[in-house]
DNA sequence: CTATCATTTAGACGGCTGTCGAAGCAGTCG
DNA sequence: CGACTGCTTCGACAGCCGTCTAAATGATAG
C-alpha cells in the first residue's frame, strides 16, 4: 500500500483514484504488469472459475477440462497468474488446488472504481 | 450484453463479480479485450494523465511531452484507448484534446470490485 | 520397482504489439 | 497562395505472447 498523502475527497460521483493525480511511471509501469496478467479471455475465465468455486479452490483437473487447450497451456496460464501474485496453487496428493488472493485482485478493483459512493467502513 | 440468467446471491462481503459465477467465454473475450487496452504502462499514464487534467480534458502536446516516445507512438496509444472507449477526442482549432469516458472506465473497476459494502443504488 | 496418472517445464513457431521514420491531412499565419 | 505547425496514417521491423508437442517431475497403485 502506497498511501499517497492525498485527501480523498468524495463530493460526489468524481472520477477513478487513477484520474485524481497523474501516475507515475514507476506506478504505471508495475500496475501495468499486473493488468496484462488479467487482460486474457482464458486467464480472465480460469480466474472466475476459481473464485466462484464451491469452497473457494480448484482443481487444475476441472479447469484443464473446461477448456479446448491441452494442459501445458492451462498450466501456463496459471503460472503467469500466480506469478502476479492474483492466485496460489497447492498440492494435495496427486492433485494441484489453486486459491484466489483476494487482497491483489481488489487492487485492479480500487484502480478504477468510481468512488461514487462514501467508503461506509 | 449477454446477462446470464443467474440469480446473484449477494449474501455478504463475498467476492468480486468476477467470482461470484462462472464467466462466459463471449464475455470474458470482450472484457480481455477491455483489459488489454489498459494493460500498458503508457496508456495507463495517458489514461491518468487525461483524467486528472484541469477541466477534464487534455491536449495532446501536453501529453506527447510528457514521454520520451515519438509523436506517432502516443497517437497510437490514444487511437487504442479510443478504440476502446475509454476516451474521446475532439478537435478545437489547431490542437486536438481528449477527454475521458467514465462509464467505460467504471466497468473496469466493477468487475474486480470486492463489493464488500451493500450496493445502495 | 514399474506402471500410470496429474502437472509442470522446455523448446519451437506463428501472430500480435509497441516502436520508429516517412508521408499525409487539417488548420493557422504571413 | 504558400509555408509552417499539430496530429494522424502508413509501412516496416524487433520483441513479446499464446499455443503446441515432447519430455521431465511428482505421487499413487499394483
């Protein structure tokens, strides 16, 4: 967490946190990655298909069937996922679990949400 | 729009859209492409850039300086971001000034948006 | 130990993407 | 009209990315 020394104001339905001040390019640069990571129809799926899991993890097993893409490339997916910190995948016996990581995926949410509504908490 | 007929138990500080169900592979492919328009740490800047200038818009002079990329490169980016519809450009005289589409940009923040608090609208 | 299944890694290949220089279009100034 | 400035389009090129096949690793069963 950064926590710029801004005053948030919310006087109304203004604009994203990314419209209150310009970014900097080291900001941009690392937010960036973190986009590409999600800016894919299957990694964008895989990731929904996790989180709405009964239990919140799935088996890469359900995942690699979901698809019409040979395993390697599932598991390249999720690799580049886990790489950006947005899921993490363990092993139970012979099969591999993946879990969403809320906290990173709220990030992107709070990226370009409009605040238009007072933060109640 | 596809709205899947899907009641959306909205029953606590769940999780983002994104997992509460299964995204559709039409709609995943539409959000991805969305995603990538952003997933770029110069559109991300230009992005911030035109939301956070005074009056809501910006020229494209001011921005194409504000890089160490040639004047064709930043106009590509635009272009993308444009595409996307994510902003809108006008023409006024000699310079051109671009201005953001909140509605576009808001989507984004929707789907990764934990949605902890009661939506009260 | 060997066989088998689940997943990952390694290597290769085609297509997409960010960048540039050159040229084109639009508007202003003399 | 003609020159000049601001921005975009065009064409080209290097590098990244998504996909595959083949092979390696990990774990269980017989």
């Amino acid at each position: 967490m950064v926590a710029t020394a801004v005053p948030v104001v919310t006087d109304g339905p203004c604009c994203a946190p990314i419209a209150r001040e310009p970014l900097g390019e080291a900001d941009a640069a690392e937010l960036a990655t973190l986009l590409k990571a999600v800016a894919d129809p299957v990694r964008l799926r895989l990731l929904s298909m996790i989180g709405s899991h009964a239990g919140g993890e799935a088996c890469v097993c359900d995942l690699t069937d979901a698809f019409d893409l040979t395993a390697p490339t599932i598991s390249h997916h999720l690799k580049v996922l886990r790489t950006a910190g947005l899921i993490d995948g363990e092993r139970r016996g012979t099969w591999v679990y993946y879990r969403i990581i809320p906290k990173q995926v709220a990030r992107l949410g709070a990226l370009f949400t409009p605040l238009a509504e007072p933060v109640s908490a």
